[in-house]
C-alpha cells in the first residue's frame, strides 16, 4: 500500500508505533554564501546521526525575514545565500557533547563561508524560534499571493551529490518562467526540496506558463539529473502526466497492468499517479475567485480542520470558505444555466445551518492558520449583514444592553422556571417537548444537566488598604450557578482573603458585560457599547492600570483583552485584563500554601484560554494541586455561549469522544467557563465546575 495514494486500495485502519524523542538536543542555523558550501555540508552531515537539517534559500529567508529571531540584513545576503538549520539529538548529555564537538569539527572548515549563524545551543525557546523560521515559509507566500492565485507546493529529490546542482537548476526555472515569488525549503539530509509559488489559472496564457514550467521541471528533475519528481508526498494529478517520463514506457506499462488487476472498474483514486490524459495537471483547475477580505487569503490547506468543533458534523472552517468561494463561482458566471440557477440556490439555501448557524466563532481556527485567517470573525460578519436587516432584533438587542440588570434577572427567573416545569411535569417529559420546541423555533433545549440559577448580583465588601484586585463576575456566572454549592464570586473572595488581596467589585455590576453576547450574534455595535461601558470602569477601579483586574470566565477575560488592545493609547497605563486561572497563577500561587495529592485532575481548556495563553495558567494551577493532570483532549466544546442550549447538537458532536479521555477513578472535571461547564457535565459523564472551587478547598495562607 505504501506509495499507492488509495489507488490499488484503501486504509481502514492504522496503529501508530511511536517512539521515544530523545530528551538532549541542540539547535542551531548556519547560513552560508553559496549554495555549494552548503550543499557540501549536508554530504558530510550526512555520515553522522544528526536529527534534522533544513535547508532554507535566500529568497524563503526573505519571506520570513520577520520573525524576530532573523537577522536584520538579509537582503543584503548574497543572491546564493543558503541557510542550514541543524538540530542534534541524544539520549544523554554525554553523547550529545560528543556529537556535539563531531558537528562543530565539521563546520570549522565552512567559517569563512558563514555570513550569519546561531550556534548550536540548548535554548529550547531559541530552538522553538528557528523552527518556527523553518515552518513559516510555507504560509508567508500564501500570506502575500495576489487574490485569486493558487498556492502551489511540490516536492522532488536528487542524490546528495547533485543537490547543489538540483537547487541552482530550480532557480534558473523560476527565473526563466518569471516566479520571482517562490522560494526552496526542504529536508536537506534526504535531499528533499520543496518549492513553493503562487499561480493563476484564469487566462491561457497563464495555463501555458504553468505548462511550460512543469514540463521543465519533470525535464530537469527526471531526466537531467536522476531524480525523483515525488520526494515524500503523492503524485495526484499535477505530476501524473510525468510518471511515464521518470520510470520509462515500459515501467509505466506494468503499473498499468497492476492497476487493472487491483481496481479493474477505475473506481480508486480515477486520475491519481494512472493518467492517460497528458494535461491533466491543467484540467478541472479549482477555481479561487475573490469572495471576502476575511478569506480570500485562504490556500485551503486543512491545518485548521483538527480544532472545529463542527468538523464531520456540518462544515469545517476550510469548508465554509471553499462553498464561499463556489458560491462566488457561481456568481461570476456571465451565462447561468438552469443548473447553475438550481446549485446556486442550493448553496445560498444550506449556508445558512452547514456555515453560519453551526459555526461556533471562537477564532480558534485562527491559531493553526498559516495565514492567520479567523473564520469565526467571517462568520460574525456574515451574521451582521443578517441583523441588519432584522431591525426588531436589533432593537431588542439594544433593549437588553441598556437594561442588563433587568435581563440578567429574566434570565435567572427562566432558569429557575425550567427548574419548576421539570418537576411539575417530570424531567423527561420536559426535555422531550423542549426538544420538539427547540428544533421548531429554536428555543432553548432543557436536559438533565441545566444549571441552577444564581442568587443576585454580589458587590464589594469594605475595601482596605493594601494590595487589590478588580474583580468583573462574568454574567455566565452572575446567572448560573456553579456547580459546588459555593459560588465562583465567593470562591474567589474566599482565595483573596487566604492571599491577602482585597477584591474589589463595581457597583454596577449588574449592568455589566464584555458584549460578547452581542458580538457573537454580529451585532458589534451594541457588542462595543458595552465593551467600552466595561473599559470605562475597570479603568477607574483599577486606578489606570495600577490593580490588576480578573474575570471569571476565559472568554470575557479575553474579549476585554481585545478590546483594551484596541483602545489603549500608548501614553496610557496598560490594563492587566486576566481570567480567573490566570489570576490564580501569577497572583494566588505565590501567597498560598498548596496541599498536592495524586489524585487524578481531569481539565478542559477552553478556546479562550488557548487564545490566551495555550492553557498554561489553568495548568500551572492544575499541577500545583496535583502530580497527575490530564485534560479531555477537545480543542473546543461547541458550546459558544449560548449555542449549548439553542444549537445543542454542535456541543453534542464536539464532546462525543469526551468520556474516552477521562482518567481512571475521576469523579469531577475542571474548567474556568460556566457554559463550557454546563455542556461538559452534559455528555462527559461527571460534573465540571471551576477549578477555582479546588484551589480554595486545597489552599490555605502563608504561615506569617
């Protein structure tokens, strides 16, 4: 099956043998004059155990010229500068120095051919810097392609002894066929390069500049210099036409005969690596019309796809953006048929529930994309245009922002009447025919988890001098009820009195919030009224910056953090916006005396808290109380807010898998979001509440 791309079959299941990574490694990145030395470098390397060596050129260097590790003056490197980024590996420290001194033996005979180099260090925040050079080519040419072009990568291999003559050849194509934009990066010790360029296919003459430069390309590679047109990737389509070109018509033949024995009806993989048709790589060319600012820059390459909640269940972020595009297609046509007419309709029809209605716009699609692309704020904004014409919506979401207070209480007065209905007519009965109600109308969906409403708004008590916090309960957490019998608001006071802080609540509370619930919905307007109510006044409590501030929920904690970014002026104090768990870390931890046990401690780490800080505050915190942590292993929970209780099958499908990481012998699971919490305790099986309940309940002050 290796290397047949699911043409003679397909994989039904794979078990993955992994292997320990060595835990000593160095790292460092050599950059050299001429493509030569580097190239003779690699040969030498290649007789010892080295990792990894990534060869870079001038011009992929270029594209990534800023990142801050880069040095400053790469344009002024020669036109043939090549860059090595070298990484050793051993299983203690005493192979590593040996291997080590053999590596820096080696490049002693290059100095005078260095024109910049890290040395090899242990750095491991260096290392994560250099690799993140390596690993941003890739995207940085997608990230500048004109709209409308397609992001095209390959990836051949030449004998180590031809490789400075394989990169050179490449060169002198992109030249010849005007792709001043692309750039060679590859795994050197195999002699693996990729090259990657952008290219239009609108017009015949882009299609014949595209054609002349792959046939150029096959000549180089398979005839020239004995290469192979396909280093670690799939042929597909876009070199199957040189397939007969690199193994010959006769070798060709046999795999033409092995096909047909293997898939005699052509229903495998049709057109992959087995291609009569000699322009293949220019037929059916996808289409990327420009559609909308938000995503035109999207190369759909899928890396965003692991962390949608609604993957497999509607439409992932790729998804959403390539029916966009289809759509725009669609739209672009001069002469639209009756087919046309009919799949437009289609699509405008199923956007609605597969893109805007699923999608849960936490942005964290925006953390794996290449080119930073959030389609959740696409999405909000295809939610504004919607509101906009929706003008009674828009006036009783203004309604409710100026009279918070009393929707808070509505709110709370609904949670405590679902409560009422479950026992008057059984709670089974009520979800059945709130289920019925939901799908109809959309109405929130009661089920056996629903939390109980929350008792009123807390404020301060007497502020006293010495150290404060400004302390906003998110409204999440001002109308449910947390799970332990102790609230969040008193958790928190209970760890601030342990800690010595005076917590310091505003007086208008009940009025308060982040706009989140707005802004999701696309109504910014009113999102950023009450956003700039909020800055307002954690601005004045926390005397311009000088206290910090902390909200209880992630998501509010890291709306505010956007919104202060926004807003702030340079000559201003900056306001320390943190969520709870990051509050604890930096603030609480130190003023605690911690009792740990090796009690399993199971975490979700909200989509918020990965925008804030990849979960290493909720972490921090977790491992002080516990030598054993683990988490769900769900990047987002699909809850988003509300959805939860009006869209509850996007929070059902995100948490199916939830319960098989759950640790042997855990009770309870932890979180820093109410909602998030709600539909955790829902489909994992056991009850989710803040992690804050357990600090409180394991922390004790400072002996004096």
């Amino acid at each position: 099956m290796i290397g047949s791309e699911g043409t003679l079959g397909f994989i039904a299941n794979i078990t993955y043998n992994t292997v320990i990574e060595p835990a000593f490694k160095r790292t460092g990145l050599f950059t050299f004059a001429d493509v030569d030395s580097a190239c003779a470098l690699i040969e030498q390397l290649n007789a010892l155990p080295i990792a990894a060596v990534e060869m870079l050129d001038k011009r992929a260097l270029l594209s990534v010229q800023g990142h801050a590790v880069m040095p400053q003056n790469v344009a002024d490197f020669p036109s043939e500068a090549t860059a090595l980024l070298i990484e050793i590996s051993e299983e203690n420290q005493q192979a590593l120095d040996g291997l080590t001194s053999s590596v820096n033996t080696i490049l002693a005979q290059y100095q005078e051919q260095l024109v910049h180099k890290y040395p090899l260090s242990d750095d491991a925040e260096l290392a994560q810097a250099l690799w993140n050079v390596r690993k941003g080519t890739f995207p940085a040419v997608g990230a500048v392609r004109k709209t409308g072009t397609t992001v095209i990568i390959e990836d051949v291999a030449f004998a180590l002894a031809d490789l400075s003559r394989g990169i050179k050849a490449l060169h002198h194509l992109f030249d010849k066929h005007g792709y001043t934009e692309a750039i060679i990066f590859g795994h050197a010790l195999a002699g693996n390069l990729h090259f990657v360029f952008t290219q239009a296919f609108d017009s015949p003459e882009q299609i014949e500049r595209y054609e002349a430069f792959m046939a150029d390309v096959a000549h180089l590679v398979a005839v020239e210099l004995k290469g192979s047109l396909k280093a670690e990737h799939g042929t597909g389509r876009n070199m199957a036409p040189f397939v007969a070109l690199e193994w010959g018509d006769e070798g060709y033949a046999v795999m033409q005969q092995i096909k047909q024995l293997f898939d005699a009806q052509g229903i495998l993989n049709p057109g992959v690596i087995i291609n009569a048709d000699p322009r293949a790589h220019v037929q059916h060319v996808k289409a990327m019309p420009a559609s909308d600012a938000h995503i035109d820059k999207c190369i759909e390459c899928g890396f965003c796809e692991p962390v949608c909640p609604s993957k497999e269940y509607t439409l992932t972020p790729r998804q959403r953006i390539s029916l966009k595009r289809h759509e725009q297609q669609l739209l672009n046509h001069e002469f639209k048929d009756k087919d046309a007419y009919r799949r437009l309709a289609a699509v405008q029809q199923g956007y609605q529930l597969l893109a805007i209605d699923s999608c849960a716009a936490t942005g964290l699609c925006a953390t794996r994309c290449p080119v930073g692309i959030d389609t959740g704020a696409y999405i909000k904004s295809l939610r504004a245009k919607q509101m906009a014409n929706k003008p009674v919506i828009t006036k009783i979401a203004n309604w409710s922002a100026n009279h918070f207070a009393m929707t808070s209480a509505l709110a709370r007065v609904g949670v405590r009447g679902a409560h009422l209905s479950a026992k008057l007519l059984g709670a089974q009965r009520l979800e059945r025919f709130s289920a019925q109600l939901q799908q109809r109308f959309g109405t929130p969906l009661y089920f056996s988890a629903w939390p109980k409403a929350q008792h009123g708004e807390q404020t301060s008590g007497q502020v006293i001098d010495g150290d404060k916090v400004v302390y906003v309960p998110s409204c999440g957490n001002r109308i449910f009820a947390n799970a332990t019998e102790q609230s969040v608001q008193q958790t928190l006071q209970s760890l601030c009195d342990k800690a010595g802080l005076t917590l310091v609540i505003p007086e208008e509370i009940a009025e308060l919030c982040c706009g989140m619930p707005w802004q999701s919905k696309g109504l910014a307007e009113v999102a950023t009224q009450k956003q700039q109510q909020l800055q307002e006044i954690i601005t004045q409590l926390s005397e311009q910056g000088r206290w910090p501030v902390v909200m209880d929920a992630s998501p509010c904690a890291l709306q505010s953090q956007l919104q202060e970014k926004q807003s702030q002026h340079e000559e201003s104090s900056p306001i320390r916006v943190l969520d709870s768990l990051g509050f604890a870390s930096e603030y609480l931890l130190p003023r605690l005396a911690i009792e740990t046990s090796d009690q399993p401690l199971w975490l979700h780490i909200t989509c918020s808290s990965q925008h804030l800080d990849a979960g290493s505050a909720m972490l921090n915190v977790a491992r002080a109380l516990s030598s054993k942590v683990s988490t769900t292993e769900v990047s987002c929970c699909g809850f988003a807010g509300d959805k939860g209780f009006t869209h509850p099958q996007l929070n059902e499908h995100a948490l199916r898998h939830v319960s098989a990481s759950k640790p042997q012998g855990c009770t309870v699971g932890y979180s820093n979001s109410r909602t998030c919490e709600i539909g955790l305790t829902r489909h994992s099986g056991v009850t989710f509440s803040s992690l804050l309940a357990l600090l409180d309940e394991r922390a004790a002050a400072l002996a004096s």
